[in-house]
C-alpha cells in the first residue's frame, strides 16, 4: 500500500514506470508511504488569496527531492493506466511513526508532509508568519528528527488559523490513528467486568472473614430453650423446668471450647441405671469406659435443653426376607434409644413383596403390622414411581409408602415416628415384585436427601416420601443432619 493525498491506494498489480519511483521498492520500505510528491498537483482553492510561501510555493521543481515530478499531472487517467487503485480508506499514522519522519507536521489530526516544501526552502523566509510557525514545529528543540502537534498554534493565532485548511489540502498525507468507538466500549466493558469480579471476590472475602470471627460461634452454641415447645418427648412432665444451658468449659491447654453433650453418649444405654433409687443415683456398673459418669450428669437427662441440642436423624433398617423376631428386636432397639423421639425418624425399606423362610405372611406386611399407621392423616398409600438402580426394563419401579408411629412391646409410653417404603414392582413384573436388591433400598433415601438438600426435582416417591415425613415430624426434611443405617446380615452355617 503506498498514500496519495491521504488515501491509501493498491499497488498489487501496478505498473513501474520507466522515468519515475519502484513502488514496490517504497512499499516494501514504508507501507503507507505518501508519493503525491511525485505527482504535478494544482493548488487547492483553498489556498487562493493567501501570500504566504507555504501557499503559493509550487512543489514541482527539480531539486524538490522527488526528481521534479516525474509522473504527470495526478488524474483518473494517469492512475489508470499505472494501475493503481484506491482502497477508499485514509492512511493512519501513529505518534511513533511521526516521530521517524523528518518533515511531518500534525494539525486537527491531519498529517502533513512537508518534505517538498523545506527541500524548497532552507533558509527562513524573512517577514512570513507561517513559515517561521513551520520550522519552529519541525525544528523543536529536543523532539525528534520530525514535527509535533501544531494545532494549539494554529488555532490559537488569528493570521495563522486562515492557513489550517489550505495546509491540509496542499501538504495532507494521512491522519492520525484513533481508536473506534467499538474497541474504546469493548475497552470500557472490560475494565469495568475486571472491577466487578475484584469487587465480588473482596466482598466474599469480607463476608467470610465476618462470618468466621463474628457469627460462626453464636450458631454453635447451646440454644435457649422455654417451656411449653410444641413437638418435646412425650415422656417429659409437664411441671419440668428446662435447666439453664450450662457455660462452655474451656480448656486450660488448648482454649478450645468444649460443651459436654451427655444427651447423645453412646455409652449411656450400657450402664445400668436405677432411676428409682434416690439415695444412691449412681450407675451400678464402673467400668473402665472412655467417660466419666456420675449422679449429677444423670438428673437433665430428658431436660428441654438436652433434647434441644439432639441433631435430626434419620434411622434407616433395609429389610428383604427377615422374620418378625428379628424385625421387632431391631426396629424395637432403635425406638428405645435414649435419644429423644422428636429427633429421630425410624425409615425401614422392604425390598419387594417377599415372604422369608418359615414366614405366613410377607416382610412389608409384618413390618406395616408393627407400627400404627396414621390412616386418618395420611390415607390409604399410593403406589408411587420411581427411577431404580435395575437394568433394563426393572429401572423403573414402584413404592408405597406408610407413615405412622412404632411403640415398643416392652415400653409402651414411647411412640417413635416410623415410615415404611414397599417396594411393589410394575405391572406384569413376576417372581420377587418389586426386589431391586439393598443397593436400591438405600439409594432412595439417600438419593431422596440429595433431592430435598440442593432443591433438585423430585420424583412423585420422593415428593411422597417429603410430605409424610414433615407431617411427621413438624418440620420440613431439610432440618435431618445424620442418616444411620442398619442392615440385617443372615448368618449361615450354624
């Protein structure tokens, strides 16, 4: 590309003219490079009626630097038949490239070339505003070989503002290089989107830093309980006065705190205890356990403040072919917990309609005949679909699910919330109907968690499943935090 009056013009296919410039030579050199001095240009009208040299100087003579013209006169014809052609669009220059000029001169964003008209003029012009003007921007002590910004100048200098637009037109090789209003937004969108995603990572920095040094503890600490809450143990008296929450200790070497929760001791059940005998209220077996016990532990073990520290759990019993001995003795141990009966939900999943050895009746119907299902609340359960661990055509299966509550034979003022889920099967499934193996038993009510915690969509089981267990226990499943789950295990051989 090589510039004629500030246009850019190809000279992919030119012609080199025998008595003139090798354009490819000029290209290859400086793209963009400006030849109008190679051509005879007649003097813009806007240069008429002004006497300054800049003005009326011809440019075509020999010693002008470019051999006096050798072209002809610049017209349609003569860059026809040199086949050049112009690109309709302006030579840009940047500061850097000016500054490699010897004779350029900026004025309104127009570049000028003043080669031909310093190689006319060596000397200063005695008397000429314009020309003195001229050489004290391209002579500009510590600047480069080339010229600056001379519009301040111009505009500024009322016998100097008539020449801006004859200058331009005259002497014109390019313009400046500014940025287009698309790359100066999509600049803009990307500064303000870098500030942003800083902002947001300083204010969740902040956030958790408050977080952890002024809100983390009051969530941890033992609640303050009053009386008369709607869902406590059923065996509590009424009269009960909830003790104060006692103070955490704190330890002398760590100063970690530490709060005794004696209401989930796993060890409590093992120790026997006498709750009768007030004058020696001590368990009457000291073995060598991890924990300390004594008499005063004992007196709030039911307290309100006690149940409220209980976190929700879910116990759940996968049940296949067992008997009713066993599902008693297990369902029946998990009831008589010392743990509250409003933390805990008993789930027992019978994998199928199967009938175990020795057995009149199937395992989902001694299991239903265990606990008091709440007909009046809940109705006559509804098979219910959902999506199985089986392969092929048992991906698919079907449940009911029972809701009620289980009171142990041997202690009939407990009433523990208990849910059966019945595994039926699809319709023309034979043998097992419904058996999808334990895998698929646990899977769904783990898979149901899953469901309810991150608010995924649920199947019509689990949605099932979600309003029988909020009826059940006053609150909605999201407020469970433990699952345990018990597996009956066949021992063979014996």
């Amino acid at each position: 590309m090589l510039g004629i009056q500030g246009w850019q013009f190809n000279i992919s296919t030119a012609l080199v003219p025998a008595t003139g410039p090798n354009f490819y030579t000029l290209s290859s050199s400086h793209s963009g490079q400006d030849i109008t001095p190679f051509f005879v240009v007649s003097n813009p009208s806007s240069c008429a009626n002004l006497n300054a040299q800049a003005a009326t100087q011809n440019l075509c003579y020999p010693t002008n630097g470019f051999n006096g013209c050798p072209l002809g006169d610049l017209n349609p014809t003569t860059l026809s038949d040199l086949q050049l052609y112009n690109t309709s669009k302006m030579v840009g220059f940047s500061w850097n490239q000016i500054g490699l000029l010897t004779n350029a001169m900026v004025i309104n964003g127009i570049v000028m070339n003043m080669d031909a008209y310093m190689n006319a003029n060596p000397d200063t012009i005695t008397n000429d505003t314009v020309d003195s003007a001229i050489r004290t921007i391209l002579r500009r002590p510590n600047s480069a070989s080339g010229g600056r910004d001379a519009t301040h100048m111009f505009s500024s200098r009322t016998e100097l503002k008539d020449m801006i637009q004859c200058l331009s037109d005259k002497y014109g090789q390019g313009i400046i290089d500014r940025e287009t209003a698309g790359c100066f937004f999509s600049d803009v969108l990307l500064y303000v989107t870098l500030v942003v995603i800083f902002a947001l990572v300083l204010v969740r920095f902040v956030m958790a830093c408050v977080f952890s040094w002024f809100i983390s503890w009051k969530l941890s600490r033992t609640p303050k309980v009053t009386v008369g809450g709607k869902r406590w143990s059923p065996y509590l008296d009424n009269n009960l006065t909830p003790t104060k929450p006692k103070p955490a200790k704190r330890s002398p070497k760590k100063g970690v705190e530490m709060v005794e929760m004696r209401e989930v001791d796993p060890f409590l059940d093992r120790w026997e205890y006498n709750p009768n005998n007030s004058a020696n209220n001590t368990p009457t077996k000291q073995g060598k356990g991890i924990f300390k016990k004594n008499a005063a532990k004992f007196e709030d073990w039911a307290s309100v403040t006690a149940m409220a520290t209980q976190l929700y759990t879910i116990l759940m019993v996968t049940a296949y072919s067992e008997g009713e001995a066993g599902l008693i003795g297990t369902i029946s141990s998990l009831s008589e917990t010392q743990y509250s009966d409003e933390r805990k939900l008993i789930i027992v999943v019978c994998d199928g309609l199967v009938c175990g050895q020795g057995e009149s009746r199937t395992t989902p119907d001694i299991v239903v005949s265990l606990m008091d299902h709440d007909y009046e609340t809940f109705g006559d359960p509804q098979e219910q679909l959902y999506l199985s661990v089986g392969a092929g055509e048992k991906a698919i299966n079907r449940a009911k699910v029972y809701a009620g509550y289980f009171t142990p034979p041997s202690n009939r003022s407990r009433r523990t919330p208990m849910m059966c889920i019945v595994k039926t099967g699809i319709e023309g499934e034979a043998g097992k109907k419904g058996n999808r193996g334990k895998r698929d038993s646990q899977m769904i009510v783990a898979g149901w968690l899953n469901r309810v915690m991150y608010n995924e969509r649920m199947t019509p089981l689990d949605y099932d499943i979600f309003g029988k267990a909020k009826e059940l226990m006053g609150l909605t499943p999201d407020c469970f935090e433990l699952l345990l789950m018990v597996r009956f295990r066949v021992r063979r051989g014996i």
